[in-house]
C-alpha cells in the first residue's frame, strides 16, 4: 500500500509540475516580447486580452492547428524524434529541482518538489546533454544545407560549453559536499553563506554556459535568422517546430537559471516575510532576476562568430573553471 501510495504521490506531483512548466513557459513568452518591446521602444503584444494577457493562448492554439508540412527528402524516424529528443529530456529535469523546502498548510505537509536525489545535479546535466542533441539530430535528418550548418554549429558549441559547465559546477559542490540539489541549499546559510562569494569565477563560466546552452544570443549561432533562415529547425512546421524555443528558450532557460539559483544563491533561502510560502516566493523571485538579466542579454549583444564561441569556450572559460577548482581545494583547505 505504501508503495501504491508514493507512486500515486509522484503521479499527481509530476502532472502538476508538468502542466504549470506548460502554462509559465506560455507566459514567458509573453514576458520576453514585453521586454524586447520595451526595450526597442514599442509597447510589444497590446490587443489579445487586457494589454496582451491572453496573446500565449493564441500564440499556442495557431501552433497546435498549423498545418504539419514534412518535406519527402527527411530521415522521417530522426525527423520526428528530433523535437521529441528537444522537448523530453528538457522537462524532465523537473523531477529533480527542488522549489522550495517543504512547508505545512492546514496541517498537511507539502513538498514542492518531485524528488530528492543524491545525484540530482548528475542527473540534470544528464537530461540537458541529451536534449541538446534533438537540435544537432534536427539539422542532420532535415536533409538541407541550413539546418545541417545549424546543427553542426550547435554540436561546436555543445562540446565546448558542456564540458566548462561541468566543470564550474565541480566548486559549489565541493563547497556543499553534496550533489543533492537540497543538500546544496541548506549548506549556504544567512547572505554571506550564499556561494556566490565564494564562487564568482564559476558564476560567470556558467552564465556564458547557460546562454550557448540554451542558444540565446549572443550564442545563437545555430539558428542564426539573418544567415540560416531559421538555422536546424528550417524544416519544422507546426507543433514541432513550436517544441524547440519551447524547450531550449523558455524550459531550458528557467530551469537552468533554477539551477544556478540553488548553486549560487541559497535556493529559497530568504526572510520569512510571506508565511509559509516564503521560501516558494523567494525561489521564483531569484530565478525572475536571472531570467531577465538574460533577456537583457539577448535583446542587447549582437552574436557571436562560431569561431569566437569556440575560442571563448576553450580558450577562456575552461581554464577560468580549472582554476576554480584549484581556488575552491585552497579556501576549503584554509577556511575548512
């Protein structure tokens, strides 16, 4: 019975998350548009429902009855699992952030996570390693010569960044001696506990990770509009075509910025000042910070050249996370 009982838990929890990831990567969209409108001096989306509130529903009903053009050159097996290969593996990383700590409301005790690994961090970078491969996938069973450079771009990339970003995330674990994500979290206590003080040399490896992982720009060379039509997913119509930015610009994104969030800066570790769902709001209100300085980021640099990307990957943020290793040995040794 018990066992019935955590498998009907993780059932309902996992619905939950998975529908809510749905409707707020919707309404990130919306954010992004404001922001970029705003940011280029234009008021963004003004008519669908009160000042564009209800433009993501619209946005999601013309993607979903689009009509789904498959050219007759594609690898039609890896064509289709292309944008499944993007989708899944990025929403799967839900099930081993922690979005708080748990809290009681009426006495019943809630845990606003799916589960608690000890390999949580192991198994996040797993899923986001393989849902980047939907986008090189993508360009090779397209059969065209755009996507095919987009996809190749996005495997250069990918093999510069993955390996920097493991590599940063090596210091905040030392420092916690824990892959566990909660482990992680209750190991920076107060402001000055937060590692982001004692980690900034693997805050800002990560921070260029996340952008190229996530193929935001100034690391959007895979797609590349002005270049490559829409780069690996030129090809794509309808609902898979809407999977990819779904997963590598809105899921990817925040739930990478979450990441970052409980490395860096404690998690939901914050004043009780909104009751019980303190640490809830605490945790949103640090990945919202994140999630803007990105779209800052996106709608202000222009883009990269491949080869600069792979210079920077290689030449500049490998060594800067080789050295925090080396730095992180050394305070642990003298701090303890």
């Amino acid at each position: 019975m018990e066992l019935v009982g955590l498998l009907i838990s993780l059932t309902v929890k996992s619905v939950i998350f998975i529908v809510g990831m749905f409707l707020l990567s919707a309404y990130l969209t919306l954010i992004e548009r404001k922001f970029a409108g705003h940011v280029q001096q234009r008021p963004g989306p003004l008519h669908v429902g009160y000042h564009g509130l209800l433009q993501p529903i619209a946005d999601a009903l013309k993607v979903l009855t689009k009509e789904d053009l498959v050219p007759s050159s594609v690898d039609k097996v890896l064509f289709y699992l292309a944008s499944l290969l993007a989708f899944v593996p990025a929403i799967m990383i839900l099930a081993v952030v922690p979005f708080g700590n748990e809290f009681e409301i009426f006495g019943i005790k809630i845990a606003p996570y799916i589960t608690d690994l000890n390999i949580g961090l192991i198994l996040a970078l797993a899923f986001g390693s393989i849902s980047i491969y939907g986008v090189i996938f993508a360009g090779w069973a397209s059969n065209s010569k755009y996507p095919m450079i987009g996809g190749l771009r996005k495997a250069a990339v990918l093999i510069g960044y993955e390996v920097a970003l493991g590599f940063a995330m090596v210091g905040p674990i030392m420092l916690a001696g824990s892959f566990s994500l909660k482990e992680i979290v209750n190991a920076q206590e107060g402001f000055f506990g937060a590692f982001i003080w004692y980690q900034p040399i693997a805050f800002i490896v990560i921070l260029f990770a996340i952008l190229a992982e996530t193929g935001r720009t100034p690391f959007d060379v895979q797609e590349a509009e002005a270049e490559l039509v829409s780069g690996y997913n030129t090809e794509y119509s309808g609902m898979k075509f809407g999977l990819f930015p779904l997963a590598e610009w809105y899921i990817g994104t925040f739930l990478l910025s979450a990441i970052a969030v409980i490395l860096f800066f404690g998690g939901w570790r914050g004043p009780e000042i909104f009751g019980p769902f303190s640490g809830f709001i605490w945790f949103f209100l640090k990945i919202a910070m994140m999630f803007m300085f990105f779209l800052w980021v996106h709608w202000t640099l222009p883009r990269y050249r491949v080869d600069q990307i792979t210079e920077i990957a290689w030449k500049v943020m490998l060594p800067l996370s080789l050295l925090n290793i080396f730095i992180t040995a050394i305070e642990i040794m003298i701090i303890g």
